[in-house]
C-alpha cells in the first residue's frame, strides 16, 4: 500500500480526482484492477474464515481449527477441494447458459468494487454517478442467479431462482430510496464525494436510511433471514443445487463478494468509509467493511428464515412507505435546516426512526398466508 | 364488448416436487411428492418404506429378550422409551413383577429420553424454520449431557438397550445420581433460555404462529397423540389417563396449549421439558435401595396368550402388541408407531400454505423414520 500512500499524498486532501498515475490512464486502470482484484479475493478469504469461525464460536462449538495455526488456512483447504471435485452438467441442462450463469453473477460483484473509495481519491474510477452504477450494476448478478436456476433444468432451482428474481426486483426500490437520502444530505452521488461530505457518518443522521438500506442489501445478496433463494432446509442449495466443481466454487465466491461488497457501499455510504483517526485510512476502510459484514453473521446465526410471501410483504409494506418516509424527512431537513444545526438532527431522527419502526410493527399480524385450495 | 377475462388470464399448470427421500429436511429418507403451484402447496402424498427393515417379523425368530437391541432401533432418538414399552408388554404377557428400584430407574431414564427427544424435536425444527444451525446446536449441548448420563449407566450414546424384561440390565453406578442432581440443577436454566431466545421471536412466531393448524377434533379423529394432541387443546397423556409403572406417585401438570399450530408443538414441547424435570427431581429423591432386576430366567418363555401395552413414549402413544404361542419367541409383535399415525394428518395440515411452511409444519410434527417404517 506503499505505492498507493504515494499517490494519495501527491494531491490535496480534499481534492477528490482519480490519482494522477505518472504514465497516464491505462498505468492507473491496470494498478486498480489488479489491486481490486487482489483486494476482493483476499478479503473473500478473510470473511470466509470468519465467518466460519464467528458462526462457531456463536453456537458453542469451534469451527475450523485444523488447516493451520486457528485454521485460517480453511478458505485455501475449501477452495483447493471445491476446485478439485468433477464438475457435473446435468444432462436436461442448457450447456451454454448454466456454464455462463456463475461468471454472469461473477463480474457484477468485482465491478461494483470499482467506484468504492478505499481513501481520499484511490479508486478505480471516481464516476459522478458512482452510487447509480452501483445499483445498475449489482442487479446484473440477478441474471446470473436467473440463469444458473432456469439452466440446471431442476425444479428447486427454478423455485430458488424465481424468489430471487422476486425479492430483489422488490428490494431494490427501498434500497434505492434509502440511498437517495444520503444523496441529498451529501448533495452528490460521487462516492468520494460522499465520503467526504461525512462529518458526522450519516449512520447518525440517517438511522432509518441505513436500517432500512441494511435490511433491503441483506435480502439483495441473499443473506439471512432472506436467504429464501438457496433455503437449504427447503430447495437444498437452490439455484446452485445443480453446480459442482470450479462453477460452484464461483458461486460461493460470489456469494461472498457480494457480501463484501454491499459492506464496502453500506461503509462508504453511511459509517464514514475511510474517514478515522490514527490508522491509515484503508485499514479504517477495511475495519469497518469487516464490522458491517460481522454483524451479517450475527444476524445470519440469531434469526430464523421468512417466507416469500412475508419477505415480500415486508419490501411492500414495511420498508417502502418507510423508506419514502425517511426521504420525505431528510428533503424537509436538507432544505430548511442550516448545516449548523446539523448535531441537532441526530437525536430528532434517531427518535423518529424509533417511533417509526415501532409503529410500523404494530402493523404486523401473525398466521396469514394460507390459501384456499 | 366484452373481454373473456379467461383468456386474458395466464394459465399456468400445477407441478409435482420431489421431496425427498434424500434431503435435508425429510428427517431420514421419508419422501413426499407435493403438487404445487407457484409456491402453494396443493396436495401430497407421502411414500414410505425406505427404511423398511422388518422389525416386526424380525421378533418371531428372535428370542424375547433378544428383540430388545432391535426396539432400539425403531424410534432411535428415544431408545429408551422403546425398550421401555416393549420390557412391558412381555412383562405383562408373563406376569412378572418388576423391583421397586427398577421402577424408578426406569422412570427416570424415561423422563430424561422426553427431555432429549424434544431437544431434538424442538432443535431441529427452529432448523427446519431456517435458523441456521444456532438453536440446533445449542439444544445439542444439553443433550450431549443427557446422552453422558445415559452412557453412564448403559455404555451407549444412542441404542441403550438398557432394560430388561423384569428390570434393567444393571443397576445404576455411583457417579450417576450426583451427576442426575447437577443435570437437573442446570438444565431448568438452559430451557428458560431457550425460551427468553425464541418465545418472542418475531420471525418465528410469523413463521409458526397459526401455521398448519389441526383442530381438536381432526387431531382425535386421525388417532394423534402426544406433544401434537395436547398442542390442539386436548389433555390426555398415558402417564395420567392410564397411569402405568409408578407415574402415579409423581407430581406434574400436563401442559396444553389451544391453538394446534406449529408454535403451540413448540411451547408444549419446551414446556414438557419442564415437567420431565419434575419428575426426575422427584424419583431421584425417592429412590429406594434394593434389585434392579427380577429373578427371571435369560430365555423368558411367556405363556399362551396376548398383551398389549401403551406408554406415553416422548413423541405420543407408543404401543407394543405381544402374541406369545407358548415358546421363547413371539408369535406376533406388532409396533404402533407413534410418528406414522401422526403423519396420517399431515396432508390436512400443509394444504395451502406455502413450500416452506410445509417443511416447518413437518418438522413440527417431530417423525423419526425409523419407527415409520420400521
């Protein structure tokens, strides 16, 4: 990181442009393309084993311990057995379009990481409309997922592919929502330039954006409680019942590059992304992109699953009018508060999240869901 | 001018899913063939017999007490209660008298059996539910310790094959009571945390609550029993309705609930959790010194006639019916399984809710494959 801390400190802190790569535009695309690469891949690894571990330590058992000293070798063990099992087609299958599907649901995931800042300006491409691309991009890997269920020929993964396709075309709307509220506290959709406008992390002034943004990626990246796409008690591995081999191996790595991913957007957006004191910034970055993806873990090891119907009942009823809500009140604050009171705001709209959500439960009956048959 | 709306209508086509026999949640290798559509669950029909081994005839080459290792494999999460139900039924069929001690041992290990069964029950459906493995495992600690004690006595962890026709194998070692008297001291602790975790949970009562719901009636009409019957609001319970061994002496309240829905299985089992406890507690106070076994002979020769015998095994009626001709062997056993009868109402349960309820309400409906197909 040597190389990068160069780059950085050649220009003005607050100065948020590409890095200027002696050697011009190709020099700085092809280092951030291999860092990226590099980047995602190790971090992978990482969130894997803690994941492995923290699920361990949270149901009273070990976890991994073997590959190594505290088994952090265990993501290289998986990976190396995952890449050495035969790969099987099955034989109804569509050849071309379930051999696409994992690198279809692949590229999306690394591409998101090119508009994330890892500190001031060191980024692959500071676009001006870095958080629309991410959401454009990051429902490209529903085709995948769509492709990978409609090409096993295998009815679970058909099911599985299909509430895919249902939750994440509901769940993008008040993740889009939720994100337009730090788009107009921020006054850009720069990512950089979010970043940079984060005095205070917007996790402060915007407590019910980021919950509802938490929950709403939760359920984009199939994560639990929303993991209804491959419900192992229900649809056996859903959309990848039918993968083995180095294709399985990709969709694992999707899996958790999108879980990366949507902790890289939720630091960037609402925890301050490399904003910290004493540690170089992309270790802040790093530490918080971790944090964010523990507390996916906590949740994933604490609550059961919801069902399709709930899960879209949920997008509809619950998290939309909230979502709109939330953007209703932060256009009102943005255009009659002066950036002065802006401490204030931190307690009035901590305490309307609280009144919100807690109306909005109130809302929630219990055993519908049967149909006459 | 009018539109035939019919035609408008996209017409889609009901389909058929194959669950099982290899899934993860068919407890075993139960299959069911469900007709859905969309996600709707329309119909199924269950197919048995995967896991057929013939137990049945089995006991009429077997010397009677040479059939009791294969009880074990019936139900095989409660092997004690089998054992239990089948050392009964020879002992009524030749009217043998079992020691007080053995009773109570036996009653005992019986109670602690309920306990572990719906641990797993209860464990295993929070798994079905999708909780990822936490309350799982976390139930699977306790039995571990309830699986130790039962090492202890039987130096098994899964088929005990404890009890004899007349008592129990052996009597229990030193170490086991203070290590029944710290079990018991701990586990009420442990069954109010579980309860302090998941009561309240809100997925799971969205999920469970009013979910696959049998009324009253159907639960009496399709012949349920146990944790299912009590949950749909009817008290009965073979330990109080025909008190059999010496359930008699003991304390306890039989818990129901009113609802029949997968959350009220739920409650009823973690509350017969409870009252297992009880009666632990209270045999192990009053346990008396003396045999654990009656003198009978190694080959039990009953004579001429027959002998049924129910017991409240942890997942309902569990009941053995012995025809002896006078020899060394049976001439009939016949099982009346607990969990194929239960399954019986499945069908009505899961009509029209959705595929993942039809998992829960199974899972509900805690089946061991082993004694549906014996």
């Amino acid at each position: 990181m040597a190389i990068v801390d160069l780059v950085i400190n050649t220009q003005h802190p607050l100065q948020a442009v590409p890095p200027d790569w002696p050697g011009g535009f190709w020099w700085h695309w092809l280092f951030f393309t291999v860092v990226l690469i590099v980047f995602v891949l190790v971090m992978v690894m990482a969130v894997i084993y803690i994941e492995r571990r923290g699920m361990g330590r949270m149901q009273s058992r070990l976890g991994p311990n073997r590959t190594g000293p505290f088994g952090i070798f265990q993501p290289v063990a998986d990976a190396v057995k995952v890449l050495l099992k035969e790969n099987i087609v099955p034989t109804n299958a569509d050849k071309l379009v379930h051999w696409l599907a994992p690198v279809v649901a692949f590229a999306p995931a690394l591409l998101i990481f090119a508009v994330v800042p890892f500190q001031n300006g060191a980024l692959l491409a500071d676009l001006d409309i870095g958080i629309l691309y991410v959401v454009a991009i990051s429902s490209v890997s529903t085709l995948g997922i769509f492709m990978a269920g409609w090409g096993s020929s295998n009815k679970y993964s058909l099911l599985g592919a299909m509430r895919n396709v249902a939750a994440i075309v509901s769940y993008e709307i008040p993740l889009v929502l939720a994100v337009v509220g730090v788009v107009l506290i921020a006054g850009s959709l720069s990512m950089n330039q979010i970043v940079l406008a984060q005095g205070i992390p917007f996790i402060l002034l915007q407590p019910l954006g980021f919950l509802i943004f938490f929950i709403a990626g939760c359920a984009e990246i199939n994560r639990s409680p929303f993991d209804l796409m491959e419900a192992d008690s229900e649809l056996v591995a859903g959309f990848h019942t039918e993968y083995s081999g180095m294709k399985f191996a990709m969709f694992y790595l999707v899996e958790y590059a999108e879980a990366v991913a949507i902790s890289a957007i939720i630091t960037t957006l609402f925890l301050g992304g490399w904003r910290g004191p004493v540690l170089p910034p992309w270790l802040w970055f790093i530490v918080k992109v971790v944090i964010v993806f523990f507390v996916m873990v906590w949740t994933r090891t604490t609550l059961p699953r919801i069902r399709i119907d709930q899960l879209m009942a949920f997008a509809w009823k619950c998290l939309f009018p909230l979502a709109v809500i939330n953007l209703l009140i932060t256009a009102l604050q943005v255009l009659t508060l002066s950036q002065d009171l802006i401490w204030v705001m931190i307690p009035v709209n901590i305490a309307i999240m609280a009144v919100l959500v807690l109306l909005w439960s109130k809302f929630f009956k219990l055993g519908w869901g049967r149909v006459e048959v | 001018m009018t539109i035939e709306t019919k035609e408008m209508m996209l017409r889609t086509e009901p389909f058929v899913l194959n669950f099982g026999p290899v899934h993860p949640s068919t407890h075993g290798v139960y299959r069911m063939r469900a007709t859905l559509d969309g996600e709707v669950v329309l119909d199924i029909e269950p197919v048995f017999g995967y896991l057929h081994r013939g137990i049945e005839k089995l006991a009429e080459q077997r010397t009677f007490t040479g059939f009791i290792p294969l009880t074990d494999r019936l139900d095989y999460v409660s092997s004690m209660s089998n054992n239990l139900a089948y050392v009964m039924a020879v002992e009524k069929l030749a009217g043998i008298k079992v020691p007080e001690r053995a009773e109570y041992i036996r009653v005992i290990m019986a109670e602690l059996q309920r306990i572990a069964n719906h641990l797993i029950a209860n464990g295993s459906f929070l798994n079905d539910c999708g909780a990822y493995f936490t309350p799982f495992l976390y139930m699977f600690r306790e039995r571990e310790k309830i699986i130790d004690l039962f090492e202890m006595v039987s130096g098994q962890r899964l088929t005990y094959n404890y009890m004899r026709v007349g008592g129990v194998s052996q009597d229990i070692p030193d170490e086991f009571l203070p290590a029944l008297a710290k079990f018991v001291k701990q586990m009420p602790g442990k069954v109010d945390e579980y309860d302090r975790l998941l009561k309240q949970n809100e997925i799971l009562l969205a999920r469970a609550k009013g979910v696959g719901i049998i009324s009253k009636e159907q639960a009496v009409n399709c012949g349920i029993s146990g944790p299912i019957l009590r949950a749909s609001g009817v008290k009965w319970d073979w330990r109080r309705a025909d008190p059999y061994s010496i359930y008699d002496r003991f304390e306890f309240d039989i818990p129901t609930a009113s609802d029949g829905d997968c959350y009220d299985r739920f409650r009823v089992r973690m509350e017969e959790m409870r009252q297992s406890l009880r009666i632990v507690e209270q045999a192990m106070k009053q346990i008396p010194a003396g045999p654990v076994r009656a003198e009978v002979p190694h080959i039990v020769r009953p004579p001429a006639g027959e002998a049924y015998v129910h017991i409240e095994a942890p997942k309902g009626e569990l009941g053995f019916y012995l025809v002896s001709d006078d020899s060394i062997a049976a001439y009939r056993c016949h099982v009346r399984p607990t969990s194929l009868i239960n399954l019986t109402a499945l069908r009505e349960m899961v009509r029209g809710w959705k595929i993942a309820d039809l998992i829960i309400i199974f899972g509900s409906i805690d089946i061991c494959l082993g004694e549906v197909d014996r």
